[in-house]
C-alpha cells in the first residue's frame, strides 16, 4: 500500500517519491512560491540580473551598429549568407520547444510531475521565442522594412509575400507559436496571479495583481471553463510545438543545398529542440532551485526524469546524424556525399565533433543512476548539451554553405566579434526576462501543485 | 454601511478544509432544497463539477468555430493572393500551389482557435471580474460553498425571494462546515 508521502503510480503500480516532499501543507505552498515575490531581490539575483542586463545592453548597442553599418560588419559574405544569427535564432527557437513539452504534451499525457517546473518552463518558451524573433528580424538587413516585407497586408499595388516560400511559412509558425504559448501560460498564471493578489498587503502590488488576474474569484463555475480552457490550449499547443521545428527545418529542407535537402529533417529537429530546450530548463531549474529554495518542488525527482529525457532526444538525435551519413552515401550523390565528409573532416570538423561529443557522448553517462541523480553532473552534462546543439546549428549551416558548386568561390566563414557579440547580447536578453519573471511572478504553478499533491491532514487522504 | 439600498447579498458561505470534505458536501446541496449555489477552490478539485451537477463547458465549440474560420481564411486568402491578386511565377511552381499553403492554413487554424479558446473562456467566466473575491483564503488552502438567494423574478422584480440565511447557515454546518457567515457582493476596488 502506498502510504501518504510515497504515492502509487496507477500504471505501473510501482511505489514512486512524492511530487512534492516534505509534505508541505496548502498554505506552505503559497508561502513558499510567493516568498521572492514579495521579498526584497536576494544579492544573488541582482549579481545576475546586473550581468544580464549588461550583456544586453552590449547586445543593443552593437545591433544598433548593425543597422547603422548593415549585416556586413558580421562574417557574413557569399557564398555563406546565414552565419550566426540563424545559427542563434534556431538555437533559440529549439530552447523554446521544452516548454510547450512540459506544458502541453506531459499534460496530455497526465504527467503529474510538470506541475513543479511548467510555469518557469513555458516562461522560458516565451522568451526564448522573443529572443529568436529578435534575432531573426536583425538580420534582415533593413530591420525597419523586416515587418512589411514578412507580414501579408493589403496594400494598393495588390503585391502580397509569397506563400509558397518556407520562409513565410516560418513568420507564421512562429508568430503563432509566440502568441499562443503567451495566451497558454496567461491562462495558467490566471489563478496563481489570485493568489498572489490575496496576499498582498501593499496597495500597489494588490492593484497591479487584481488587475493581472482578471478579478479571478476560483468559482467552480469558473474553473470548469478554465479547464476546459486550459485542456484545449495543451490540446493545440501539441500539434504545434511540432509544427513550428518542423517549419524552421523546411526553411533548409526545402532548398536544393547538399547538407540540407533531406527528408529526416523535419522530425531531427524536432527531437533536437526537445534535447536542447530541456538542457535548458535543467539549467535554469537547478539554478533555480537552489537559489530560490524550491527544492520540495523540484525534486531529484523531477530532474531526474528530465535527464532520461534528455539522454534519449540525444540518442535519438545520434541517430539522425549517422542516418545523415548513410543516406549521403547512399544517395549516390557525390555532392551530398563530399558535403558530410567535409563537416566530419572539412576544415570545420573541430565543431562537427564538438557537436557529436556535447550531444551524443557525453548524455551517456546518464545511464548510470548516479550521474541521473547527481546536481553537479547533470548541471555539467546540461551545459555541453547547450554547447552541443549550439554548435549543431553551427555546423549544419555553415558546413553546406561555405563550399557551394563551384569551388572558386569557396569560402571559410568567420563570425566577428560582432557576431558573438550579440549573441552574447541575446542571451542576455533572454535571462534579464528570465530573472524579471522570477521576481515578479509565481515561478511555480501553485494551483497544479496543490492539485496533484497528496493532501496534507486530509480526510480520506486520496489522491486527489 | 446603511445606505438605502444597503450591500448585496451574495449568499451564505461555509467553508470547509478538504477537497474532500467539500466534494461530499457539494453532493448534498446539489440535491438538496438550495438550488443556487456556487463552490470556491484554490485549485481545480477533481470530480466537483460532476458532484455540483455542472453541464460540460461550451469553450470547445468555441474553439472548433473560429479554429474553421481560421482554416477557411487561410485557403481563400492564400488562393486568392497567389492566383488572382498577385499571380507571380515562383520556380515554375503552380499558382495554386494548396500543398505549399498547408503549414499557413494549419498556423492560422491553431492561432485562430488558441485566441477564440481564450476569449471564450473569459466570456462564459465573465472575466474581467468586477467583484471582490468572499475570502483571501480561498485562493490559498481553504475551500466553500456558496449558497445564493434565488435570483429575482425577471416578470415582478419587487416580489419578496424566499431565502432565510439562517437555514442555509444551519444547512451547511450540519454538512460540516467549519465556519459560516453571510457574505456580500463588493467591487475590487470599492
């Protein structure tokens, strides 16, 4: 029999950890999730917050330089036009995917132990999309016509974008996904935002609560729309985490170039940009809970679980690479078949293999349940991931570009400090958002982990 | 506080400490003598819109409506756009290329439906809410029943409404409520 702090699973009727330890009561919850909103930032937090902020600034004034200048102060020239900042702007956009993973498909699938890292999980989808979007729309060239040239509008000449393009696909996909992970994680906040608002006890932070959370009162008859609501959000969120890697693949899987006009790559970037995205949420979860004193909320468990995950995307992504190889060969193709002997042993095989240890090797370790449950090796294996599918991006976009059809014309691309610079300038604008929201809002979804929690001096004590 | 019209009354409120506790409560009002009555729950409490005898919620059709619209927009604009408005020869492709508008019909399909799913939830919920919430607690570790007068006659606003305050307070301390008290409507900002 299961007792009340070491639950059943009902699938496999195993004995599993609880959710939440220490059995913290209901009250407890909200004390504890809402302690750094309403506590004066810890040093720890300014330190980093000073350093994000910092980097971003660095990263706004040398995109100002950028449209001063124009994208040629990057290393970009023929015949390699995509450098960096796609390189950044998939990077991003695959961090974002973890987040609707969490939010969306483990919720689908009655995953009870999301509850303890969606919110901060999705926070992180939606800024890394900005991120992206940003990214994307800096390298454009001329950012202030950007918008008229990917939007569709009705205009008097009757010119309209070109539907066909994936390019266009992709201002779709992620606009889409931007605005509905916004709404989603809206809607989730909605009751927490309550909670926060019911606590106050300074008049502008209840203001600025009761205005956020919609006047929420937690009637039943509310909270039956709100699930109704909230199942649906998953519900369309799932189709569409896929759809937008899948589109950002389309916009290299669609074009005639040896190295990416491939079939596989629509579902290796996806699982990709789960690999990557829950690299991430380790990161900053493991950040997180130390710094913010969560651990009965993001357990070992948890980030256990998310370390299995991470070691099977990465083998799963292992496996695209050496699928890659074998259809080149395969193809019969010689040029598909040069352009990956190139990235494996081109001049550029220093960041193919950097890419294949990061991704493939090192999540090994993982198999052994010592290193799953281990804060400082999986804090380490995270980041190498983070390098790894970094440097991924890297190699599938400039390896197939630097050496086109004719070999006068070849090139060794070289980011400037410009180009790394504002991808420093980007991460930081990712973690000052980050770290905004860490002091401003419920980092942990209150409402879920009082749901999914075994309850505290409850009579009857089932799971609710 | 006595003004004429005096505040209203938004029912009487008995609180109780577990999902469920309330669950076996909200059984007994729903088939009891009270037939208007509200629960309040810090979180989603699994089975209580079945023990309050709740239809489903219409947010899906909402969803389903405007995620068609979407779809349908999508076609026709991207039809209209790339055979008629601006017919342009892009790669010899056809100029209605539909297995090149599959990901736009889907995008706006998903974005339509995602936008109209919020939307209808606050309306059906009547979100923003203009009222105060009855108790702090409630979005923090305790959970109520609600039990509201009947609503006035729409043919004879003035007519009397039989509701004694004192039954229903009775009422849910014998389902065991820990405290019960009247409660009033107040705006947030009154």
């Amino acid at each position: 029999m299961a007792t009340a702090d070491q639950p059943m699973n009902p699938l496999t009727g195993k004995i599993e950890d609880a959710l939440v330890t220490a059995g913290r009561t209901y009250a407890e919850i909200n004390e504890d999730v809402s302690r750094p909103i309403e506590s004066f930032p810890t040093v720890r937090w300014w330190v980093c917050f000073g350093v994000a902020i910092s980097a971003l600034f660095m990263g706004a004034v040398l995109l100002l330089q950028t449209f001063k200048e124009g994208i040629g102060i990057w290393g970009l020239n023929r015949p390699t036009g995509w450098g960096t900042d796609i390189t950044t702007f998939v990077f991003w956009v695959g961090i974002g995917h973890a987040g609707t993973l969490i939010s969306a498909i483990l919720f689908l699938f009655r995953q009870k132990w999301r509850t303890g890292i969606n919110r901060a999980a999705e926070a992180m989808t939606i800024f890394a999309v900005m991120t992206a979007g940003l990214m994307v729309l800096s390298h454009t060239g001329r950012q202030w016509l950007a918008l008229f040239w990917v939007f569709p509008y009705p205009n008097q000449r009757q010119l309209w974008t070109n539907f066909r393009s994936p390019l266009e696909w992709d201002v779709f996909a992620v606009s889409t996904y931007f605005t509905i992970s916004t709404i989603f994680w809206y809607v989730g906040l909605i009751p927490d935002l309550a909670s926060v608002r019911d606590r106050a006890v300074n008049k502008v932070r209840k203001f600025v609560y009761t205005v956020l959370s919609l006047g929420w009162r937690g009637s039943n008859k509310d909270w039956l729309h709100y699930e109704a609501a909230y199942l649906i959000f998953a519900g369309i969120s799932t189709p569409l985490v896929l759809s937008v890697h899948s589109v950002v693949s389309f916009d290299f899987a669609v074009s005639q170039l040896p190295g990416w006009h491939t079939t596989i790559f629509p579902p290796y970037f996806v699982a990709g940009a789960i690999f990557s995205g829950f690299a991430m949420v380790n990161t900053l979860m493991i950040l997180g809970r130390e710094a913010f004193g969560l651990k009965h909320y993001i357990t070992m468990d948890h980030l256990e679980k998310m370390n299995k995950i991470i070691m099977t995307t990465g083998m799963l992504v292992g496996y695209a690479y050496a699928s890659e190889f074998f259809i080149a060969w395969y193809s019969g193709s010689a040029f598909e078949r040069y352009i990956f002997i190139n990235r494996a042993f081109g001049p550029y095989w220093w960041a193919y293999w950097i890419m294949v240890s990061c991704n493939v090797f090192i999540p090994q370790l993982f198999w052994f349940k010592k290193m799953r449950r281990s804060i400082p090796v999986m804090f380490v294996i995270s980041l190498y991931v983070n390098i790894g599918m970094y440097f991924e991006r890297y190699v599938i976009i400039v390896t197939s570009l630097h050496r086109d059809f004719v070999p006068s014309s070849w090139r060794f691309y070289q980011p400037t400090w410009v180009d790394w610079g504002i991808f420093v300038g980007f991460a930081g604008f990712f973690f000052t958002f980050f770290l905004l929201f860490l002091r401003f809002l419920p980092a942990i979804a209150m409402g879920e982990v009082k749901g999914v929690q075994d309850q505290p001096k409850a009579i009857g004590g089932s799971h609710a | 506080m006595h003004k004429p019209t005096g505040p209203v009354l938004g029912g009487v409120i008995g609180f109780f400490e577990s999902p469920d506790s309330l669950l076996e409560a909200t059984r007994k009002v729903r088939d009891s003598q009270f037939k208007h009555f509200d629960c309040y729950t810090p979180f989603a409490v699994h089975g209580l819109d079945e023990a309050q005898g709740l239809a489903r919620s219409k947010v899906p059709y909402v969803t389903g409506a405007f995620a068609f619209t979407g779809t349908t927009c999508a076609v026709l604009w991207q039809y209209a756009a790339s055979k008629t408005w601006w017919a342009h020869l892009v790669g010899g492709k056809p100029f209605n290329s539909l297995p090149a508008f599959v990901p736009i019909i889907f995008e706006l399909s998903i974005l339509f439906g995602g936008i109209a799913t919020f939307f209808g939830m606050a309306f059906f919920n009547r979100l923003p809410k203009s009222k105060r919430i009855y108790d702090r607690s409630l979005t923090n570790d305790r959970f109520a029943i609600v039990i509201e007068p009947p609503p006035s006659d729409p043919h004879d606003p003035e007519a009397k409404v039989e509701f004694s305050t004192e039954q229903a307070e009775s009422y849910l301390k014998s389902l065991g409520a820990k405290d019960t008290r009247k409660v009033f409507e107040e705006g947030w900002f009154a």
